[in-house]
C-alpha cells in the first residue's frame, strides 16, 4: 500500500498520452499532487515542455500542442476547465479528474465543448497529497473559511465532510480496496464519516468490484480530540522536527528567515523521492542526524578532492570529470540544503531553550509525570518563548484535570503574569472541553509500560546533549490491539454489523484516518511498524492519513479558530473545576478534605455492619458460583474421516419368525453387509409375547450334524440348479437355500429337496410359523449416509438392484405375517463408548444435559397387513464431551422422524385439501432404518470460572459496596449537620 507509487502510476500515465509535445494544466489542489509524485525531468522525459495553472488566462495560443487537464472534480475547476474549452488555446484535449465525476459535470463538458477538442475524459484517483509511501493528507487544514468542525466538536461542516469523504474514496479506489469499517465510538464526527463513506461504496458498487481477499482489508477511523497530546509535544526525529520548527508544505521547506541564508537555499525541497539523504535519514533522532550529516559531508569532501584540477592528469580524467560533475554538483547543493538545514534547527533548540521544555513536555506526556516545580520553572524563564509556556501548561491541564485543579489555576495565573494573554490562557479551558478527559475514549497516561519511564539520550550534535524521546502516540497502543485481537468492538465498533467475526482476525492492510489531522511522530510509528511487518512472513501493512499533517502551532490554532463557532461555554472551566477567580474565573480552587471520614457516628457504625453483611452475602455467593461446574456448547465442522460407528438395536417382531427375518446394511459408498448374524442375536418367541427357552434363530440346523455323521464319508449333495459353492455340494438344506439365493430364485419348495426333507425342515418350518423373532446385538456401520434394513427373506443382488425373496413370507400358510414392532432399544455408539470409564461418564453427562432419552426408545408401530413398509429417517449427530480433567469422550446423538406405507395402494387420490398422492410400485415389507451423518459436532466443554475472576468479582463487590455506603454515609451527615445547624437557629424543630 504504497500511496507514492499508486500517485506515481496514475502521473505517468496521464502524460504518456499522447505521444506527442503537451502542456499539462493543473489547479490548485493538483499541483502539489503532481509535484510530491513526480519530477520535472520524469515530465520532460513524456514530452512535457510546459506545467501551468487552469486558471492562469495569460497563457499563450498554441494549436500545434497537445493539453493534459489533471483537475479536481470541484466547481472551480469545472468553471475554469469550461471557459478554456469554449475557447481553446490547444489543439486536443485529454481531460482527468483526480475523483468520481458526476453525471452532471459530464453533460456540462459536452455541452461547452463546441469546438470538438476534447479526446478523452478519464477518472484517475489522486485526490490526496502522497507525503510518505505510508501517510498521506487530504490538504485540508482547517481555517475560520474552510473549517472542519460545524456548531460543536462533535459535529461536521458539511462541506469538509463531503471533501473528506471524496479524499478517503480516492484513497480506496487508488489501492483498490474495499474494506469493512471501524470507527471511536466516542466521536460522532467518526461514526458520520463511516456512515457516509460505506453508502458511497455502495452507490459505486461497480468501481469497487475488486478480487475478494482471505481478510477484507480495514479502514479504521479515529478522532483527533483521543489524543490531543502527541501534536502538541517538541519532536526529536528529523522530519516531524523540521515540520514542528519550520513548517513543511507540500514538500517544500521556507528558509526565507534564517539569518544569512543563501538565495538558492531560500525555498528548498524535502522529499523522500527526489533526496537520497532523507529519503534514509527522516525517521532518524536529532543526535543521529548529527553523526549521518558528517558522514555525509566528509563524503562530499572526499569526491571533492578527487574533482579538484591537481587530479585530473590524463585524458581519462577529463572524460571522468566531465560526466560525473552534473551528480557532483548535484551532490553540493543537497549537502548545503541539509547542512543550512540542521544548523537552523539547532539554532531554534538553543534560542528556544527547548531542551528543557522538551524535558518537562515529555515527563508530562509519558507515565514517568513531571513536577509541579518543574512546569513552574518553565513559565517563570522569560528565556523561553510565550508560545511553548502556553504548550507545557496545556499538557499540564490534560494530564491532571482531575487531580490537581488548583495547580493549574496557578499556572494559569503565572501565565498571565509571564506575557501570556488572556485570549491564549484561555485556550486551557478550551483544551479541556474540547479535547479533556471526558471527551476522550481512552486514558492517555495510565497505559504506557514501565519501559516507557527509560530515557534515552541523544547525542552527536552540539547544543544537543540530552533530549528525551519517551512518548509513543497512543496510535501506537491501538494498532498494537488491534494486532493481538484486543481491540474490542465496544470501544471500536463495525459499521453495522459489516464486521462480524472480524474482531477475530488480524487484518493485513489497515488504512487509518485521523480526524482533525495527523502527525509526522505518528507517521515514524507506521512506517518502523511497516518495516518490522515486512521482515516477518505474515507483515500487516499499515498506512496512514489525515485531513492534514500537524505541527502543534496548526492543531492550536485549528482548535483556536473551531472554538469561536462553537458555544460560549467552551471557554469556562469544566464542571469539576471552580469558578470564583476574578479574572476568567482563572483560579479553579482546591478540593479540601471532607469532614464525615474523620467524625464517628451510630450511622456510620450501622452502614458498616450492614455493608459487611452486603460484602459477605455477595461474596459467598460468588464463590459458590466460582466453585460451580458449567458446561458450555460449542457447534464446529466434523472433520473426522474414515470412522465407524456402532449401531445398539433390540426390536421384537411378533408375527415374523426368526428364519424369515433377515437384517442387511447398506450405505452410499457401496457397502453391503447381507444377513448379518455376527453379533447379532435371533431370539424366538412365542405368539403370546414370551420368550421360548433356550432358542437361538440357528436352531433349525440343531440335528445337521447328527445327520452327516449318519451320511457316507463322500456324500456330496445336489445344488438342484442354484449357484453351488466352492466345493460343489450342497449337504444341507440350508445350503441349497443358499445355493437358490445366490442364483437369484425363491427358495419355495423345500419338500422338494432331498437334503430337507431328511433334515424335517418343512415340519420345523410349520412349527415356527406362528412365533415371533426378537432382534437385538452390535452392528458396524460406515460413518455415511446409509441404511439397516430389517425385511422377511434373504436379499439377493440382480444386476445393480437389490431383491428380497418374498414367497416364503407372503405365502398363505394360515398364519398371517406382519412387521408390528416395538423398539426396546436404537442408538448409535462410538468407539470411545467401549471402554467403561469414558462410557460411565460420557452417560452422566447426557444426563446432566437431559440429552440420555433416545428418540426410538420405546417406540411401537402397529399394522395388521402384511405388505407395508415402516421407515425411520435418522439424522447422526457427532457429539464430544470435554470435561475439566482433560478427558475427551465421542459419542452420538440422532433424531428421527418415521413413515409408512400401505405398498398395496400405489395411488391414493385427492384428499380433503385436494392433493394428488401417487406412491412408486418399488418397496418391500420391514422396517428400514436410513440414517444420515451430519456434517457438524457438538462440543459440551466443562467449565468453570477462573480464580483471576472470582478475584475480581470479590474486589468489585467489596469497592462498589464501600463506595455506595460512603456516598450514602456522606448525605446522612451532612443532611444531620444541616438539620442541627438550622435547629441552633430556631428555624427546624427537631422531634
């Protein structure tokens, strides 16, 4: 996010078309654009011999030339751009707007446009002042004609608004970003800009329509009035001081009124693209400077010496000579800019005594807090200028507004008395209505860390032997938050819910903007930030704006200049301050002791026990609520693979008998699991509901081996057609019946078979006709979408479908089947639920969340027809438990929801709301059970409250407790000592 660049790219562009001599016309706001982004020679290089003003109408008539118009899309320069195209002085025109062009403005063009010389009409994004690749500023520094504030310092002027919103947009669409927005809560001016900047990206949606990012990029807007104090301090880095002493606009430093200065040096240029020197020495300390700049010029002494006349003794001298004096001069003239330049700045330390104001400035600025003595000794030095006394008791005022009223009306009083006038004392009380520390959001002095008390000297320089550079903008501590996801959204809230969830995510571009301005100190802070970030793998990229760049005499006079608009009240001490100084109501008096801590009384004994009891009773019961174990619930993705389940089932059946019950599972990924007997367990019972002792659903085979060993050794039996197993016999009825399925047919006619008839199946068959069958046992299943399918008859696969062999159930044989059913037990297991101890308790806790019931537990469905077809659709849902010891247990839980059908009515008509129901011929008599996996996991985590907390609470209980009692103690003795008082007076009688 590099503003220079992206300024940079859009110049170039604009001047390359055409390729041809040009004039570029700038206004007033463009020219300093151009002049921080690009160079006079990169201009020629495009073939740009002439740079004037839109409005200058002395320019000359050149039809043979091309023009370049780079103007702001405002009404002055729409007005001059109109007046040149109804008389042209150039033969074509290429017109760009540093902002959106309105429809309007378009339609406007075309119509002075008689003369047919405009080209082309473009929108380029340069709307704002690149001063760094990392700040950049709207130009906007407020005065009594273009101010930012409206009737209060919460309030915009309609017209700054509306530039500031231009600016931001331009900004965007420059870095083509679009991103969610943060605002100070406390200011209203951030939340309105917030406000109008999202509804204007939503107006131009198409303009922003760029490639979405991981993390949206974010637009943080903040209040200048948070921290007033880091404008107001004396710098020690070389830009921000040369901004503070001398002043930098646009690039360009007035050198005008130091004494004995050059004439070429009376205007010089200070950027980091056009000089080498500051591009890698403007965030350096003033003792650091020191040692660079004589580097720097024993290094121009050095190419001097290889220039002079003594060194030049061959031809390949001269030729030497010849093309490295243009850089050699070159050279020269920017040792002599920064030599003037440092000279005077140390000049203004010493004439200032700003040593020592810096000193007392930075003690008041940073938590190491400076003396009352110190401050006075800074008002009373008449060495030290009018100008920085008024700063120091500024800071002064901000730091203890709260604390020590009657200091400041004294320094406030010494200022009068120290040639400051009234109309300046007062902008005090201005600081602290506008800007004091119940208009800001955050506390500015009780944060920084003991490491910030260090003092860190700066030497090399004379006249510079010891000033302190402690104070971090409070900048510094909101992007440090915002790094580490503390940056909490009540203090610094989305716009409109645009940020949900963002308040977890390190963004990695951040765009601020100041209201009310900037500053180079926080400048420094964004760009060593920046660079840290761009030696790690994961660097956030920061960049930096304002409506201006400060120095503390603009940001006075800005709020100077603000206050005369806003109420008379501005001017009066704040409300915690008194009023009965004569003159301004200067002296804000002192707070004395008040009497009722110090007299005991049988009120104050009462509200003691009772306050006591309060303390103990709330006490005790955080401290069951401490001691109490929670359980907090949690949804996120399943990302479990490859898993299986265990399905628990016990079902009876009674009108199916055991041999026609068969129980397969099937699941979308192909799997299929016919008759399962693997712990599954066949009970018969009888047609009254009681179990038939010592039964198994196998004992149709009981005399199977009593029959073989009867048989001869080689006796291999017929297959009678059917599919015939690897050894190519079938010796019992039940491989015959086996042999039949595998091929496909209905085992019908069992008397038909020699190897049943010899094992009495069909007598056996007769004698179980009328039982019932309970099902119960352990299957696995696949973790996916599939089915257990408890039908009559076994299944058989033909093709790609699957068929269940029907006969033998559907046969009339006087003993009618059907699949009534009840559900003893169905629900899913997970492998953890095997071991005893993760299972005894993963079952307390389903208890404790009233989650132990299972839906099918219990069920009964009923039915007196033998085609009809039960299906349970089960919803699995993964769930863990997370106890306090660190013990993880996985189970399940499922939901279920049941229908049926008659599979011999395939249309059943209208009903009485007249829809049509249409059933499909497939389906087969049982109860199917279909389960599906949910793609989620539910996470039950034990919880309880920290101690750190209960700590908290405690003290909480016991301050606010204290507090109420001591305010309420307060009332009562001095409502008694009114009462007695006017009781001594005879005007109350006391009863």
């Amino acid at each position: 996010m590099d503003v220079v660049k992206a300024v940079e790219t859009y110049i170039t562009k604009l001047v390359s078309t055409p390729s041809a001599m040009k004039v570029l016309l700038l206004d007033t706001h463009t020219t300093p654009i151009v002049s921080l982004a690009s160079t006079q020679s990169t201009l020629l290089s495009h073939q740009v011999y002439l740079t004037d003003r839109i409005d200058n109408g002395k320019r000359d008539r050149m039809s043979h030339m091309k023009c370049v118009c780079f103007l702001q899309p405002s009404e002055d320069s729409l007005d001059a751009l109109s007046a040149e195209l109804r008389e042209p002085k150039y033969g074509e025109y290429y017109l760009y707007f540093s902002n959106i062009l309105s429809k309007p403005a378009i339609e406007r063009l075309a119509d002075v446009d008689e003369f047919e010389v405009v080209r082309e009409v473009q929108e380029y994004f340069a709307d704002y002042a690149p001063l760094l690749p990392c700040l950049f500023s709207l130009n906007h520094t407020p005065t009594a004609e273009k101010p930012l504030y409206g009737s209060s310092p919460n309030v915009w002027d309609s017209l700054a608004l509306e530039r500031t919103v231009q600016g931001i947009m331009a900004v965007l669409l420059s870095l083509k970003k679009k991103p969610v927005i943060r605002y100070e809560k406390i200011s209203g001016m951030a939340k309105k800009l917030a406000s109008e900047v999202q509804h204007r990206i939503q107006e131009e949606a198409t303009l922003f329509d760029f490639r979405l990012t991981q993390v949206a990029p974010l637009l943080l807007i903040l209040d200048r009035r948070n921290d007033p104090v880091t404008p107001l301090l004396s710098q020690w880095t070389y830009q921000a001081m040369v901004h503070e002493l001398l002043g930098i606009h646009n690039g360009r430093v007035n050198l005008s009124m130091v004494p004995g200065i050059r004439p070429e040096l009376s205007e010089i240029t200070l950027t980091t693209i056009t000089d080498p020197f500051f591009q890698a020495h403007y965030l350096a300390t003033f003792g650091d400077l020191g040692t660079s700049l004589k580097n720097y010029v024993q290094s121009y002494q050095s190419r001097s010496l290889a220039q002079s006349p003594s060194s030049i003794n061959s031809i390949f001298d001269m030729k030497r000579f010849v093309e490295e004096y243009p850089e050699f001069r070159k050279l020269g003239g920017n040792v002599s800019k920064h030599v003037a330049l440092v000279g005077e700045l140390s000049r203004l330390v010493d004439r200032d005594r700003l040593l020592e104001v810096g000193e007392v400035e930075q003690g008041l600025a940073t938590s190491s807090g400076s003396d009352f003595k110190n401050v006075q000794a800074v008002v009373n030095n008449p060495v030290v200028p009018a100008w920085n006394k008024l700063r120091v008791v500024i800071l002064y005022a901000l730091r203890y507004q709260k604390t020590q009223t009657s200091n400041i009306a004294a320094l406030i009083n010494l200022l009068l008395s120290n040639g400051v006038s009234r109309e300046e004392a007062r902008l005090v009380y201005v600081f602290l209505n506008v800007a004091g520390s119940d208009q800001r959001q955050d506390d500015l002095f009780s944060t920084e860390s003991l490491l910030a008390k260090g003092r860190s000297a700066l030497k090399g320089l004379k006249g510079v032997e010891n000033v302190y550079t402690q104070h971090t903008p409070h900048l510094s501590q909101t992007l440090e938050n915002l790094f580490r996801g503390r940056l909490k959204d009540a203090a610094h809230p989305f716009l409109d819910g645009t940020g949900t969830n963002m308040g977890l995510q390190r963004p990695q571009d951040i765009i601020i903007f100041m209201i009310g301005g900037t500053s180079y100190e926080e400048a420094r802070t964004v760009a060593l930030l920046n660079q840290e970030a761009g030696n790690s793998l994961t660097g956030t990229r920061i960049l930096l704006g304002g409506t201006c760049v400060h120095n503390s005499s603009s940001y006075v006079e800005m709020i100077r200049t603000a206050a005369e608009k806003f109420p008379v009240s501005v001017y009066e001490p704040p409300p915690e301050s008194a009023t009965t100084a004569p003159s301004l109501n200067l002296n804000l008096g002192g707070v004395n002791t008040t009497e009722d801590v110090k007299v005991k009384t049988r009120t104050g004994a009462l509200l003691t026990l009772i306050s006591a009891c309060i303390i103990l009773a709330f006490t005790t019961m955080e401290f069951f609520d401490y001691r109490h174990v929670g359980v907090d619930t949690s949804i996120v993705v399943d990302r479990s693979r490859g898993q299986k389940l265990s399905v628990r089932l016990n079902v009876t059946f009674p009108h199916v008998p055991c041999y026609l019950l068969s129980l397969d599972v099937m699941d979308i990924s192909g799997e299929q699991q016919r008759d399962i007997s693997h712990n599954v367990l066949k009970k018969r019972i009888t047609k009254t509901g009681v179990d038939m002792p010592a039964s198994r659903g196998g004992d149709l085979r009981n005399e199977i081996d009593k029959l073989a060993e009867r048989r001869a050794s080689g006796y291999c039996g017929s297959c009678y057609g059917g599919q015939e197993p690897e050894s190519g016999c079938c010796n019992s009825c039940e491989e015959v019946r086996q042999a039949y399925t595998d091929k496909g047919w209905s085992f019908t006619n069992p008397d038909s078979i020699e190897q049943c008839v010899e094992e009495g199946w069909s007598d056996k068959l007769k004698d179980q006709a009328d039982e019932g069958c309970n099902v119960s046992g352990r299957i696995r299943v696949n973790k996916v979408v599939g089915s257990i399918q408890i039908t009559p008859g076994r299944s058989y696969q033909a093709g790609s479908r699957t068929f269940q062999d029907l006969v033998p159930y559907l046969r009339d044989d006087g003993n009618p089947h059907d699949f009534s059913h009840t559900i003893h037990e169905f629900f899913f297991m997970a492998d953890d639920e095997y071991n005893p101890n993760k299972a005894k308790i993963g079952k307390d806790m389903k208890e404790r969340m009233g989650i132990s019931d299972n839906p099918l537990d219990g069920a009964e469905a009923k039915t007196n027809k033998s085609s009809y077809m039960f299906q349970y659709f089960l919803k699995v849902v993964s769930t863990q438990f997370r106890t306090l010891e660190g013990k993880t247990i996985n189970t399940h839980q499922y939901s279920s929801t049941q229908f049926e059908r008659d599979l011999t009515k395939f249309n059943e008509g209208e009903n009485k709301q007249g829809v049509f129901t249409q059933h499909g011929v497939a389906g087969a008599p049982g109860a199917y059970f279909n389960f599906e996996i949910s793609p989620i996991l539910v996470v039950h985590s034990e919880t309880r409250q920290s101690f750190a907390h209960f700590l908290t609470s405690t003290c909480a209980i016991v301050g606010g407790v204290l507090t109420v009692a001591a305010l309420l103690d307060s009332v009562l003795f001095a409502t008694g000592r009114k009462l007695r008082k006017g009781g001594g007076d005879g005007n109350v009688k006391l009863m």
